[in-house]
C-alpha cells in the first residue's frame, strides 16, 4: 500500500510530470442529475448523496465480470499532525487489519482473494484512496466487509505495534530510491511552514509511542476527526442493476458516521517570501543527471473547463520539429524532457519542467536553462493561441467520445478521486473537458513562468554539496540565484530554431467503420504465406470502434545468440525511435501509438489507434527503416545513456534486482548489465549500421492486423514489408531455451545486490510443461498468495515486499516465492517460507479449494475489456503458434478437472518432497546465505552454463 505524496500513479516531483489533472470543488449532486457520459461507454451511472452526506456514483455494467469498488477520503499525509509524519498513511494501513463486525484481520484478505480479487489502498498530500475488486457473485459480501473499515475499525493494540514495521520497512525500502530521495530534497527547502513540507511515508521513529501519547490513540484521534461521510466519495460497480445497487449500498454506507469535516484551505505558501530564485543541487544514488524547474502557480482546479496547465503543459513538453527537446537534443544536452503541473493543493499548484541531462547538458546547465526561458519568452510574444487550443480540446474530445472500457478496479478508484473536483455532471468528461477558451487565463499563468519565481534542481553526482535530508541523508546545497546568476539563465541571442508547432497532420478525419465481411471470423485468419512474409487478418465485430493494431515481428538468427547481439539491436531500435520522433510524437498526441523495440528473436514494430491516418504513420516509419540518416552525436550520446541506465540497476529496488538475476538464470539469450556495458562500450556507428544491414537482409516478417480494417488495407502493408524484405528461403531460427531443473534439483544464486535488506527470491518449476502442469501451477499460486502475505507480511512483519505468484518463463510453469526483509537474514528468511509451505496442504479444506478454482478459471476466462486486450491475446497466441487461439480454454479445462486429491499429490511430490529449486538470495547486511538449498552460484551465466534446458519451438 503505497504512499505517494502527490497523487496516484504519480512519481515524486520533479521526476514525473502527470498530464492529467483533478481539478475543481464539487457540490452535491441532486438526485436528478445523470453525469455525461462517451458515446462509446454503454454503462449505466446514478448519482447519489446518502443521509450522511456520502457521495457515491453507481455503476452498472451487467456484462462485467468484475465487480469493483473504491472509497476516496479527503485527507492524506499533508493533513498529518505536526511531528508525526507518516499518521495518515499508517492509518490507511490499519484499516485493512480488522473491524469490529469482522475482527480477523486476515478475513478481507482472503475472501477476496478466494473470489478472484485484489485489494490495496494509496496516500497521497489530499487523498487516502482503497479499492477492490471481485468476481461480480460476491460484490455483496465484499463491500459489507469493506465499508466496515470506515463504521467500526478496531485499531487492535497488538496490530499497531506490528504494522509499523510494515511501514518502517517501505521507508527503508526507498532510501536508495532516487525518487524519493530527490522528494525528501524537495521538501527540506520548502517553506516549513506549508503542509506538503512533512514527512509523508513514516518510520518506527516517526510513529512511536511517546510519554504524553500512544500512537494508538492518535490513530483515532486522525481516524475521528478526518474520516467523515461528508469527507467521502465512494464508486461501486457491478452487473447489478441501478436500483439493485443503490438497495445495497444504502444501508451499508448510511452508518458511515458524519463529523462534518471540512478541509481548510491552506494559506501559507510553498516557498518562503524572498526565497526564491532558488538553485538547490542533489547527489543522486544512481547515475542520474536530471535538471527540474518548477514554478508555483495558482490551483486551477476550478478551471477544469479550460485546463490552463495542460494547454500549457503540452507546449512546454512538445517534442516535434521547433519544441525546446528538439533544439536540446541538437545541440547535445538533453535526452528527454517532460512538463506539467503533479502537485496542486487548497491554495496553489507547481508547474514542472523535468529535464534528462546528457553529460554535456550538465556542464552546460545553464544554457538549457537559457532554451526553456527562451521558450517560455516566445510563448508570451506569441501569446495565447485559439487554434492550438482547438486543437488540443479536438484530441480531448476525441479520447472521450471512443473512450474504452477501463479495468473496473482502476476505473473506481479514479473515478472516486476525481468526484471530489468535478461538478456531478462532469464526474465522468471532467479530465476530457477543454471548453473553455480563455486567453486571460492562460497569459496569467505564462506570466508567472519566469526566472525570479523558479526552483532549480540540478541533480548530478559531481554537484559540490553541504548538507544531508533529515530523512533520506541526500546530500544537497542551496543558493539564491542572484542578478548574475540570473542574467546567465538569459540567451544573449534570440533563438529563431524555437517556435510553436504545426498543425498536427495525424489527427483522425475519417471515424466511419468499415463494412463487416460475412461472417466475421472470430479469430485471426492466415491469409498470406510466402517465404519471407506471413499475414494475419480479422475484422473487430464486438467493440466496433475507428481504431486497429497492426503489429509486425521481425524475425532473425541475428538477435539474442550473444550479449553484442543484444546490445547492437536495443541500441538500433532506440537510434531508429530517435530518428523518428519528431514526426512520431505529434501522432501520439493524435491517439495513433507506435513502438519498435527488440525481443528475443527479433524486433517487433506495433501502429495502434485510429486507423484513418495509420497509413500515413506506416509509410513514413518504413521509409525511415529502410533509409535511416543516424547522426554520430546522438549515436554516443543514445549510447552513453544506455549504459547509464544499465549502470543505474543498483539502485533498483533490491527485490527487483534479485528478480531481474533469477529471469537471466532461466532465460537462454538475456544478459546482465556488465555484459551489455560491456558490448555498447565497443560498439561503433558503423557496427550498428552494419548490423543493420545484415539483420534486414535474414529477417521475416510476421503481421497481425485486427480491428477497423479491410481486407484491402492488409494488400497495403504487405507491399509495403515486401519492399522492405529481401526475397528467397527464411534462414533458420535458433530455438528458445529455457533452463530445465530436474526432478529434486536444487540450486543457490549468490545475488550482488548492495542494499542492507536480505531479498530472497525462491522459483520453483513444475514438472513439465503440459497444460496439466500449468494449471496446477497456476492454481498453487492463487492458493498460497493470500496466505504467504498475511502470514509472513501482517503476521511475522518479515518485509513490506512479500509476494507469493505464479511465475511461467515462456510457458514454463513456475511459481516464485519472494520477500524482501529489512529485519530478518536470508536463512530466516527462507526458513520461514519453508515453514509455510510445509503447512499449506492441510491448511486447505474441500470448500476453499474449490473457491480458488473457480476463482483462477473465472480469471482464465474472462473477457477482453476492449480492442487491445483482444489484440494482445491474438499476438502472443500467434508467437507461441497457438493457431487455434484456444490456449485460455485448454487452461481453464485443465484446471477445473484437478482434484484437491490431485492438488495435494502434485503439491507434496513437485514442490515438497523432490522440488525443481532455484533459490535467488541477496544476503543484505547478514552477509548469510540459507544452508542446504543446493549447488551455489555467483552469476546467472553459471547456472546456464552446460545446463538441461527446455527447447521452445
């Protein structure tokens, strides 16, 4: 259950920028108003204000096979009481640990996950968000359960004490995360003053007992004072009907007590008066260089209508021909760049401008610095443009009237947020809402983009610092930018290469369906086999939207047989992506997607989104393909910053490290990063172009085509890969392998992971690779997740990251057993998860087995939400040349007919008594790894070396 200071799905500031913003204070909805919804959105919505002032949006979908709800709470870490950083977002753990109708604090947990579902929450500076989902059945039992947490929680004495180690190991967990780090930064230097300054995520120290109060007893204090119906906006969807849903929720959500809570708006400002300019730098962890200015502004979140930072924001971070990255990257000092507003509260917002550095743009700071203010300058000479603003509302409206259907669990959860800015009426076309033109509007907020309001943030580990963060230790410095300084932030020549820009050609004009052949197939159809060249086709008859994915693989023996093949080809397909991005990018703003990246035998090429402009895009790709112009100053410097990134894998989270060694152990052609380094160190442009050359003249090509297309569309692209591709036989594929642990193998990977937590990350095989092992894999899986957490997580407090899942490598079952642990060494560690899975079959009764098994067969079975989902299953069904397209119901088949006699046998013998065992260990500070899990090696290349693998055809 994360925190996240400013908002969900957003990275701390000055690192991500979000593009959409929650805007607006809502009133009340009467009974009588019905929210705007897409054309495209077939479910039915009812508005409600309960007796205590709860607001709650229906939503009835009877053909969804999740249910799914989400209660937003308007209070979050910047409402913390002074001293006690971390008090919201501990309280938002607690609630998951027991209620006075249902005291066990595992319940919750496991009837969800029992009936297909997941749960978790996330707090952020104004909002402590919780969801669910389930299989729609059981959406009754599950919101009695879940209101519960907001009319009686028991805050159990014995579960305050050990959650907050649950909360002290996610604080750990980030201490080598440059995100927060760079966030911790950030608000030592804001005014103390102002809300957003506190601590947010909490600690043991942060969270302790103290002689004049118990945490315990601030628990309920924040719970009584913030948690109040009034306060609240809940979301529940389900296939019950309107008024069936409406009949449920009432009576559960009415006890919902109302303290009549209402958040003050917050006067005072973020930075001090007369602190800014202000020029902060940062030593980061990784190998980072990042420069971030930031602005405050006005909250404009009453100004929903007319959405001043997004017009803005999309300017700033435009990246065609004439946008400020353009002219970064020609003149070598930028990789990427990102704008927009991520942090807004009761009384301002930040507009953000985050810049990825090459190391020439470190040195030279101050000319970037020099570009964005001379962007911004011809922003204002230009002023505020009715025709882009056109435009982008054409784009926005675009997106809502074909907007699809979300996963439910997501779709509450925003909804519930937002319902909170957006009068009742604009609850669902709020974020699509560009209505309102208003020129004053937005030369305001240009007029407050300027150097004397800024925040600059140079983040580089050659910065001289002075000072640690109280709670990350990040050292930093900080200056006031003086007239000098300032002046240097000024070009001393105009910048004619800077200017807004064009029309975008790529927004769709034509949105007719085509006509429908008779019958419409139901799954893809080979309707091209030639030598160098197969083609799939099938019309979209179910969502019947303007939009197709055509999808290319391109096949060769030239990728992934060595590390300096890997390494030639991601850096191929990123020099490619660069070339093209100027004209790609304006496309993306258009809803036309495009990705070309290297997989294990090839390189794939995905166009997705309106069809109407597709050709346009394919052509121009292609013709970039087959005579790319790559320049040698971005050649070095896509280079260096790949190798960068590889660099950087140390300060990934530990798990994700250890997770990252054990998938290179079993997968024949991965590489870890000191080979690649190691291979882009040597390589030249005119390896790359070589390569290049060779890779086109072996490859196939392989296209899937699903959506709003005519047989005639697929004549076009197959001419255009003819051209392409070279005639003659296909050269051979060499085969996938995966690593074969046999029958009682057992095997140790010493992980180099430089971080205090031990991370054990246990994979366990299956017996062979038949549907049958795959199903009773998979069902081990959905069995044991639930109780591994609460066991080992809630009960034991061993880690916050604990994870029991199925873990399949190219259809190869699996299931991975993971913790990371900031309080217990390895072997503890692995000895508690052996006690655990000791215990699992008894633990097991007829009826919850059965549970599960309809629970992971509902989940198998599901339906596609929308086109993509559709496409994604044709695609891998095809790589993995399931022709008849029937993999989910050869699944799910297999799972229905398994036994809980048949379970517990394959459970005992596969993963008890002879176990196929690849145990992943990072020893963290202990130094210690467990004894007696077998052979122990030092690199993922050891254990494949000479090693039984399976061969994947």
């Amino acid at each position: 259950m994360p925190v996240n200071p400013l908002m969900r799905g957003f990275q701390p500031l000055l690192l991500v920028v979000l593009s959409l913003l929650f805007v607006g204070c809502a009133s009340a909805p009467p009974r009588e108003v019905t929210p705007a919804q897409s054309p495209n959105d077939e479910h039915a919505y009812r508005l409600l204000t309960l007796e205590n002032d709860l607001q709650v949006l229906l939503v009835s979908d009877p053909d969804t096979p999740k249910a799914a709800a989400a209660l937003d709470v308007m209070v979050g870490s910047g409402d913390n009481p002074e001293g006690r950083g971390g008090l919201a977002h501990f309280l938002e753990h607690m609630l998951f640990l027991g209620t006075d109708k249902y005291p066990d604090p595992a319940e919750y947990e496991e009837f969800v996950t029992e009936h297909g579902g997941s749960r978790n929450a996330y707090t952020s500076f104004e909002h402590t968000n919780y969801f669910f989902d389930i299989n729609a059945d059981y959406l009754p039992e599950a919101l009695d359960r879940f209101a519960q947490f907001f009319i009686a929680p028991r805050f159990d004495a014995e579960y305050v004490d050990r959650e907050k180690n649950a909360v002290q190991a996610e604080y750990q967990m980030g201490l080598k995360s440059d995100s927060r780090r760079g966030l911790d930064v950030l608000q030592e230097v804001m005014n103390p003053e102002h809300p957003f300054s506190q601590f947010a995520v909490g600690s043991l120290e942060s969270l302790a007992d103290r002689p004049d109060s118990s945490i315990r007893d601030e628990l309920l204090s924040f719970y009584e004072t913030h948690y109040s119906a009034n306060a609240m906006r809940l979301v529940v969807m389900g296939r019950e009907s309107l008024d069936e849903l409406e009949a449920l929720v009432t009576p559960m959500f009415n006890q919902v007590p109302n303290r009549r809570y209402q958040a003050a708006d917050i006067d005072a400002p973020l930075f001090a008066a007369g602190a800014l300019p202000l020029l902060v730098e940062v030593e980061p962890q990784a190998t980072l260089r990042q420069l971030d200015v930031s602005f405050p502004v006005a909250d404009y979140r009453d100004d929903y209508r007319a959405q001043p930072l997004s017009y803005l924001g999309n300017l700033v971070g435009h990246e065609g021909a004439g946008s400020l990255l353009s002219q970064l990257k020609a003149e070598g000092l930028a990789e990427s760049l990102s704008a927009g507003s991520g942090l807004a509260w009761r009384g301002g917002a930040l507009f953000s401008v985050n810049v990825s550095l090459t190391e020439k743009g470190v040195t030279e700071y101050q000319r970037v610095l020099q570009l964005l203010f001379a962007y911004l300058d011809m922003l204002r000479e230009e002023g505020p443009q009715q025709w882009l603003y056109e435009e982008q509302a054409q784009l926005s409206a675009l997106r809502f009237r074909f907007k699809e259907a979300p996963e439910p669990i997501n779709y509450v959860s925003g909804l519930a947020s937002g319902m909170h800015y957006f009068a009742p009426e604009d609850v669902l076309q709020g974020p699509y809402l560009m209505t309102d033109y208003e020129p004053q509007l937005l030369s305001g907020l240009l007029a407050g983009l300027k150097p004397d309001n800024a925040v600059i943030t140079l983040t580089d580990a050659g910065v001289n610092t002075d000072r640690r963060s109280a709670h990350y230790e990040v050292p930093f410095a900080t200056a006031h930018a003086d007239s000098a300084a300032r002046s240097s932030w000024h070009s001393p020549d105009s910048e004619p290469e800077l200017h807004l820009p064009a029309a975008n050609e790529f927004i769709a004009e034509d949105v007719s369906l085509v006509d429908l052949e008779e019958p419409v197939s139901d799954v893809p159809e080979r309707i091209r086999q030639e030598d160098r060249q197969t083609l799939w086709f099938v019309q979209d008859e179910e969502f019947r939207l303007p939009k197709g994915a055509t999808y290319v693989n391109f096949r060769s023996p030239l990728v992934g047989q060595t590390a300096e093949q890997t390494a030639t080809a991601v850096l191929y397909t990123a020099l490619l992506k660069d070339v093209v991005n100027e004209f790609t990018y304006p496309a993306l703003l258009a809803g036309l997607n495009f990705d070309l990246y290297k997989h294990a035998q090839g390189i794939s090429l995905r166009v997705s989104g309106y069809n109407d402009k597709q050709p346009v895009l394919f052509d121009r790709l292609l013709q970039t393909v087959r005579k790319p112009e790559f320049d040698a100053a971005r050649f070095a410097n896509i280079r260096a910053d790949m190798i960068r990134g590889l660099q950087n894998s140390v300060a990934k989270r530990p798990s994700s490290q250890v997770i990252d060694d054990l998938r290179e152990a079993l997968l024949y052609g991965e590489w870890g990063e000191q080979d690649l380094i190691a291979a882009l160190d040597g390589l030249s442009l005119e390896d790359v172009e070589r390569y290049a050359a060779d890779f086109w003249q072996s490859a196939t090509a392989e296209t899937l085509m699903y959506g709003n297309y005519s047989r005639g569309d697929t004549d076009i692209v197959a001419a255009e890969l003819g051209d392409l591709l070279v005639s003659g036989e296909a050269p051979t594929l060499a085969p996938l392998q995966v690593l074969k642990l046999e029958e009682g193998e057992r095997l140790q990977l010493a992980a180099d992971v430089p971080h205090d937590d031990s991370v054990i990350a246990w994979y366990l095989q299956g017996e062979g690779e038949s549907w049958s092992d795959r199903a009773a894999t998979a069902l081990t899986g959905q069995i044991i997740k639930s109780g591994f957490f609460q066991q080992l997580r809630t009960e034991q407090q061993l880690g916050y990251v604990v994870a029991a899942i199925p873990w399949p490598q190219l259809d190869v079952p699996g299931l991975v057993l993971l913790i990371q642990s900031p309080n217990a060494s390895a072997p503890e560690v692995a000895a508690a998860i052996d006690r655990f899975m000791a215990a699992v079959p008894d633990s097991i009764d007829e009826a919850q087995f059965e549970r599960h098994k309809g629970a992971l067969v509902h989940e198998i079975t599901k339906p596609d939400k929308n086109l993509w989902e559709r496409a994604e299953f044709f695609w891998q069904s095809i790589a993995k040349k399931q022709y008849g397209f029937d993999g989910r119901s050869e699944l799910a088949g297999a799972v229905g007919g398994i036994t809980l006699a048949d379970w517990r046998d394959y459970y005992q013998r596969v993963f008890r008594s002879q176990p196929r065992s690849l145990q992943a260990v990072a020893p963290g500070q202990w130094g210690e790894l467990p004894p007696d899990a077998g052979q122990t090696f030092h690199s993922p290349r050891e254990v494949k070396t000479g090693h039984a693998t399976y061969v994947i055809e």
